[in-house]
C-alpha cells in the first residue's frame, strides 16, 4: 500500500488538515488489529483493512475525556474515529484522525439523524444514515441517553431530526433495519 504519509508532501495534506473549511465525519466500524511503532493503526474495515493515523488526533477512551494511549492491550477493540470529509481515493483506506475515540470489545456506533421514537412497550429509536440502511436502537433501563453536552434527558425528549451518535453492541440482526442493543445515546438538540 502507498501511505498517505510518503504523499503527504507532494499533495500539501498538511495544509488541508489543518483548514478549518472542511467538514468531519464519524467513522465507525474499524476494530484495531495492530499498531506499529509511529502509531499507526492497522483496522479491519468490514472484510478489508484501513490504516487510522493518530499522531495528531485527540485520543479518548469511551466515556472518558482525559487522553489515551493506544496499546497492544486495545487490540480488537472497536473505534469511533474523527475524520475530515475529504479522503484520498486509494486502497486501503487511510484515515488521517482528528479525534479518536476507543470502544470496548462489542461495542460500535452509529450516528445519523432521529428518524423515529417508540415509546410504547418496545422502546426505541431509529437512526437514519446518510446513504446507509436505517439501525433501530433497542432501549432498556441501562441505555444511557444524554445532551453532546454531558446532561441526562429521557427517551420522551428526543425529537425527529435531531443529529445522534449511539453507542450499541456490535451484535446486529440482519433484519431490515438492523436492530441492536443500545448502550448510550448521544443528541445534538
């Protein structure tokens, strides 16, 4: 693979980053299979593999705000990764992280928008994602839901549209949407 550090310099990716004109996404889905000695993560993504770069980016451990070292005890652990929107198109895919948030094992995330709130006997929320099949997230009386501020809210709160990242087991159905366990749930209102 070609890094996207040996073409950092003839592509001026340093400046790029640093633009504060360009969008991030959150990128979920890549668990850690290894890590080598500058701090480059090896990720499967799915059946392939990316490369996630985190020598600039902020690294947190779930629900925690202090900083983070990634080590070989994080190997198979999930990541929640800050990326900028632009991406160079080769193979494998190399994430150049602004943020980085490591998940336990089993656990992932999904963000999208509010699409539906149950508050019948099943409680749950649907999230819609962007160019992605819908997931419905399970609620039960662990579920954590809270502001992108830290403030504890109830499930009756959440409002259609709103932007949420949730945070549930990595085990999905393979129903049509994707059903699972939610963890926490986290809402830009």
């Amino acid at each position: 693979y070609v890094s996207t550090k040996d073409l950092g310099e003839n592509m001026n990716l340093e400046e790029l980053e640093q633009d504060p004109a360009y969008d991030t996404v959150l990128v979920t889905g890549l668990s850690i299979a290894s890590i080598d000695k500058d701090g480059v993560i090896k990720s499967m993504l799915g059946e392939g593999e990316a490369y996630v770069y985190v020598d600039k980016a902020k690294v947190t451990e779930y629900g925690k705000t202090d900083d983070y070292k990634i080590t070989d005890k994080d190997i198979g652990k999930e990541l929640l990764v800050t990326n900028p929107s632009f991406m160079i198109a080769i193979y494998p895919p190399q994430y150049r992280a602004i943020a980085v948030e490591v998940l336990p094992k089993g656990t992932s995330a999904t963000t999208g928008t509010i699409k539906e709130v149950d508050l019948g006997e099943r409680k749950s929320v649907l999230i819609q994602k962007e160019g992605y099949m819908d997931v419905l997230i399970l609620i039960n009386e662990d579920t954590k839901i809270e502001t992108h501020k830290g403030e504890k809210i109830d499930l009756k709160d959440l409002k259609t549209g709103s932007n949420i990242t949730s945070y549930h087991s990595s085990a999905m159905t393979k129903s049509i949407p994707g059903q699972t366990n939610g963890f926490k749930l986290v809402v830009e209102q």
